[in-house]
C-alpha cells in the first residue's frame, strides 16, 4: 500500500550570540515532506526519486552515500542513505537575488532512505528557509519550490 507521511520536525534548541532557548522556550519546527515508497528496490527508487526530481526541475548537485561515507571512514554499517542535493535554477537564482546568504541552505536535500522493508524520501521543506531567515520575500520562493517538492513526492507515492 503507497501512503503519504508527514511528520513534525524535532524540539531544537536555539543558541547564539546572546540568546539562549530554555527548554520552555524550545520550539518544535517541522522542517521535511517525506513520503514512503511502495517499491522495495533502493537503486530502482532511487533512480524513480532522480526522474521525479528532473520532471519538476530540479538537477542533481551533489550526491552522497552516507552508508558507504560512515563504513569507510568509521567501519559503521548502517542502512541504504543516499543525500541528493536537488537544485532548481530558476528558484534558487531568486532565492539568491532575495538574500545571497541563503546558499547556506541551498541545494534542496533529498534524502533516499531505508526503513525496514521499505524507502522512504524525504526533502527539506522550503518553508524552513522563510522560518530561519525571516524574510517574507522568500516565501514565493519557498511556496513555488514546495509546490514542486510536493508533486515529485505524490508522482513518487502514485508509483
């Protein structure tokens, strides 16, 4: 059965130069999409996860094994997860033009994962840009790349 999940973020606690969050004041922030994937074959889903990236626009920037990472520089075994640095040109050239510290958070991350018997993916909602910057002139930006994020994610659950 394909199903769409999505969850809140974690409590995070927030600290910098002068501030510091109590645990009172720690602020739950949901901050992914993610959708569970009915197919069981992680190269096959990620290779799905890529195509639904493309026919939404975005490219892949960077990719990282996080499993094969963590065995070769730690011996860790872990799970199948793979980070997809997914990239729309067009939003981020406006994210930039609003505020060129944003690249902080750019590319998209696209997390291709195995729970159990089954892959999940999940992206960064782009709405986290708008929380932690503050700034309504991203939040077209942010809308136009969830709108995207969201079709790939329900093309993804359709399969």
């Amino acid at each position: 059965m394909r199903h769409c999940v999505h969850r809140a973020g974690y409590p995070a606690q927030y600290q910098g130069a002068g501030f510091s969050a109590s645990p009172k004041e720690q602020r739950t922030v949901p901050y992914d999409r993610t959708v569970r994937l009915a197919v069981t074959d992680f190269d096959a889903a990620t290779t799905a996860v890529r195509q639904a990236l493309a026919d939404q626009g975005f490219g892949i920037l960077t990719e990282i094994d996080v499993r094969a990472t963590l065995k070769a520089k730690l011996g860790h075994d872990m799970e199948e997860y793979l980070i997809l640095g997914a990239c729309n040109p067009p939003l981020a050239h406006r994210a930039l033009e609003a505020d060129r510290s944003i690249g902080l958070l750019l590319p998209c991350n696209v997390v291709v994962r195995r729970d159990g018997d089954h892959v999940l993916v999940q992206a960064l909602d782009p709405d986290t840009m708008v929380t932690l910057t503050g700034l309504d002139s991203l939040k077209p930006v942010a809308d136009e790349a969830t709108a995207r994020l969201d079709a790939a994610l329900g093309a993804l659950a359709a399969t």
